[in-house]
C-alpha cells in the first residue's frame, strides 16, 4: 500500500501538518474523540462592530455531542483552505483525533477529504447539530 506523503502545509500557515506528525497522530491517538463539526460563516463580531458586510469569515471546529469549540480561525473571506487550516490546528491543539467529520457541504467536504482521508477520519456531509446553534448565541451576544 502506497503511504500518503502529502504535506498539509503552507508558506503562509505553520500550523498544518507534515507526514511525520500525521503519522504520529495516527499512532498516538488511539482513543478518537467522537464526533467534530466543521464550517464557516462571515465572522459576526466586526460586521456587528462596523454595522456593515463582514469580510472575514469565522471557521469553527465544534464537538458536537458537547457542542465544545475545539478551535476557531479568523481569515480573509478570499482565503483557501481555511477548513484544512482550522482542522489541523484543532489536532494539534487537542492532540486527538475524531472518528468523524460532519461539514454542511460539499465545497468543505473536499477541502477536508485528503487530510481527512490521511488521518483515517470519516467524512460526511450533513445537517449541522452545534455549530448553527453556537452562531445563533453569538449573534444575540453581539446584537
């Protein structure tokens, strides 16, 4: 079986992972850690701050079962791979992996695919149980 080199990083972000440390999560990280939704959405705090359109988006990595915000990443609107960014960025916070990726659609599902794939996590799209529930809090927060 062919092992999967890709490296999940770039200039502009350290906080992806190398095949070294994909293969140490994988090894390490024997217990998964359920369920983790995975999306993005204008970033509500400075569209409410500047009473106009938000050009940032907000990626949000949430446990779904504990609806606990695992990690969240602000960046230009235009930015790629901003769900890549924010998955392994959660990893290397939490240094556990889930056992499945839920994502809204389809667009995320195959940014996420390869490293999702590399990291032996399922993927599915699907309705999102936390993460809109989580959104709706903060727009009230924030008026």
């Amino acid at each position: 079986m062919k092992q999967n080199t890709h490296d999940f990083r770039d200039q502009a972000n350290d906080a992806l992972l190398s095949p070294e440390e994909i293969g140490t999560l994988k090894k390490e990280s024997t217990q998964r850690s359920g369920c983790w939704e995975i999306d993005w959405g204008p970033e509500p705090f400075s569209q409410a701050m500047g009473g106009g359109e938000s050009r940032l988006t907000l990626t949000m990595v949430v446990h779904q079962e504990s609806y606990f915000i695992i990690d969240t990443l602000v960046s230009p609107s235009d930015e790629t791979e901003k769900g890549v960014s924010a998955f392994a960025s959660a990893i290397k916070k939490q240094f556990r992996l889930p056992e499945t990726i839920v994502v809204r659609d389809k667009v995320l599902r195959d940014e996420l695919e390869l490293l999702a794939t590399a990291l032996g996590c399922d993927i599915v799209v699907s309705r999102l149980k936390a993460i809109p529930q989580i959104r709706r809090d903060m727009k009230r927060f924030v008026g």
